[in-house]
C-alpha cells in the first residue's frame, strides 16, 4: 500500500512539475521524487492552517503539494473569496517561498 501512495505521490509530484514550467522542474531535479527537505513540513503546516477555516471544508476541496518551498494550491471551492483565502492562508505558513493556485470554482450550472 505504501509504494502505491509513493507512487501516486511521485507522479503528482510529475504533473505538478510539468504544468508550472521550468522552476518546478528545476526543484524536482535538485530534491528527486520524494521532495525537498522540509517541503512535508510545510504541507503539514499549510494544512493545518487551512483547517482553521470551516468555509474551506467539505464541500469544498482544497489539496496542497510543495516542492522546493513553493506550495501547489489545487481543486475546488465554491467562491473567489475563498479561493483568495485559501491562497492567502497558504502564504502565511513559515518557509513558504510563493503559492501556485490551480483553485477552480465549483459550477451549479445557474
């Protein structure tokens, strides 16, 4: 079960390095699959953080991945402003370098 969630992890380490351009590869090349030092914590951080907000919970999704100190901001929530929010909350945590948001708004088709 682990080497599956490695290799989950891995290839969304991949993707994220692919669709944000040459500094994220640059940071995969440097720290390898497993990421750079520190970048757990600062998930771990980020998250906790994030959880602090109840309007960033269930429905909505907000997933996070850091590579080299840049924190990946991706899935959905239902506003802008909690989109802003969760990019702001991101930036606030210790070591973050910059926040990438891929954060979508959810469509109720109206």
């Amino acid at each position: 079960m682990r080497a599956r969630c490695l290799s989950s992890l891995s290839a969304l380490t991949i993707l994220l390095a692919c669709l944000t351009g040459c500094a994220a590869y640059d940071a995969y090349r440097k720290c390898g699959l497993r990421g750079c030092p520190g970048d757990t914590q600062i998930d771990a951080q980020v998250r906790a953080l994030l959880d602090q907000h109840p309007a960033l919970r269930a429905p909505n999704h907000v997933y996070v991945q850091t590579l080299d100190g840049v924190v990946y901001l991706s899935g959905q929530v239902a506003t802008g402003l909690q989109r802003a929010t969760a990019e702001s909350v991101a930036g606030a945590a210790p070591d973050v370098r910059r926040v990438v948001s891929t954060i979508s708004l959810t469509y109720e088709g109206r």
